[in-house]
C-alpha cells in the first residue's frame, strides 16, 4: 500500500476507554517514503469534534476533497497504525486544509513539520 502525507484513510483506530478499535477516519502526517520503508504510516485522528474541542483543531474545510460526508475537524491525536490495520484512501485533504495543518503542527512545541507535500 502506498500512501502519501495527506491522505485521508480509514484506520483501526485505538481507542482507550473501550476495548474494541473501530474504522475511524485518519489523515497521513508522514511522507510516502517513510509510509514504504516502515509498512505504517504517522497519522492523526479525523473526527466530528461533536463531544469536544481541542484549541488544536484544524477544521476540514474541503470535505468532499477529503471523502468526508460530515463536518470534521482533524485532532493531534497521533498515532502510527502498521498497513494491516488501513482500510482503504477515501481521499486527500485539499491544499489549503493541509497548508492549514502543516501551519498547526508546526506549532506544537519540539515537533518539527515542513508544508511540503
């Protein structure tokens, strides 16, 4: 499988109040070349944001780019799910939502992050 920073996947996401992991929505932080050599990828938690709201969030503003039915928000929820637990790309988050979330990442404190696709 190959995937590039910015892709928009469905993932087993670990949840840790509930045991059960279920197909969440998931955007690719890390680059294709990283995503090959490794056989996982870097990612961030995608969500509705209906329950909660981090200052962090970035909103999706391209939903149909992205292969989202409902306004979401992408949350630094991060976390590096191998291939075997990827459904499948739904989509790719459009320029100015990823030039939006290079500009959040690089931000957080000690976490560097470059634009480039």
């Amino acid at each position: 499988m190959d995937f590039e920073r910015y892709d928009v996947l469905t993932a087993l996401f670990p949840f840790i109040d509930v045991p059960v992991r279920k197909p969440r929505p998931v955007v690719v932080l890390s680059n294709g070349s990283f995503n090959s050599a490794h056989g996982q990828v870097v990612a961030a938690m995608i969500t509705t944001g209906a329950d909660s709201h981090w200052p962090s969030d970035v909103p999706i503003i391209d939903l149909a780019a992205a292969g989202l039915r409902h306004g979401s928000v992408i949350r630094c929820k991060l976390f590096t799910p191998p291939n075997s637990q990827i459904g499948r790309r739904i989509g790719h988050l459009a320029e100015p939502d990823g030039t939006q979330l290079a500009l959040n990442m690089a931000a957080i404190p000690g976490v560097p992050h470059r634009a480039e696709p």
